[in-house]
C-alpha cells in the first residue's frame, strides 16, 4: 500500500476521534477557550516531538509554506470553535461529525479539481456521494 494511503487513514482515524472529543468536550469548556487549548495542545507537543531533531531538519524550504501554515492555522482555530460550538448546540455526534468531515472532503475534492488535479467519473461518484450523503444526515438533525 503506497505510504500516502497509510497516512491518509492514520489521519481519518485521529479525525475521528478529535471529532469524539470535541462533542465529549463541547458541554463542558467555552468554546474560543477549547479552541485554543486544543492549538496550545498541539504545539506543546509538536515541539516536544521536534525539540530532538531541530539540528538536522530543514523546518521550510520556500517563505510561502510559512503563509499557507498560518492560514491553516486561522481555520484550524475556526474549525475547533466551531465544532465545539456545534456540539454545544445538542446535534448529535452521528450528525454532526459526518456533516463536519463530509463536507471537508467535498471542498477539497473540489478546490483539487480546480487546482488541476485529475477528475474522473469515479471521482465525481465518490464526491456527489458524500455530498449527498451529508446532506441527508443535516436533514436529520
């Protein structure tokens, strides 16, 4: 299996469970506050797991990756306030999670289509699927 398909599933899985955690959490923290916490979280341990490699790594290769970093940073900080926001409100995890990650996926299907990247018919299926199947679970709610 080639590695970017391994990652790809790590990554699924842990999206998972921050999408558990943050329904667990929503009730019981304001939400801006568990948004930071979760970014704080995240660089605590970032640099831990850095701190002993930082003399032979290259940290950037191009100024523009600092900027693309950043931005994800904004909406990183925008989806756990929101997420937690969400789940505040009550809407099921079964609703909510697959309407948050459903609909990640089908913007960045789409904004890679625009980007260049290749689209076939299988592709589209896939997309229109989890479109649909999102749309379904928000009428559920």
């Amino acid at each position: 299996m080639e590695p970017g398909i391994i990652f790809a599933v790590i990554t699924a899985i842990l999206f998972g469970f921050w999408t558990i955690f943050h329904d667990l959490a929503a009730g019981k923290i304001n939400y801006l506050f568990g948004a930071i916490l979760v970014s704080l979280t995240a660089a605590v341990l970032g640099f831990m797991l850095l701190l002993p490699q930082i003399k032979t790594t290259t940290l950037y290769s191009n100024p523009k990756g600092l900027l693309f970093v950043a931005l994800a940073g904004v909406c990183a900080l925008g989806i756990d306030y929101f997420a937690l926001k969400t789940y505040g409100t009550g809407l099921p995890i079964s609703v909510a999670g697959p309407i948050i990650i459903g609909g990640s996926i089908a913007i960045a299907a789409a904004i890679g289509f625009f980007m260049g990247e290749s689209i076939s018919l299988m592709k589209i299926t896939g997309l229109l699927l989890v479109i649909i199947g999102s749309g379904i679970l928000a009428t559920m709610a």
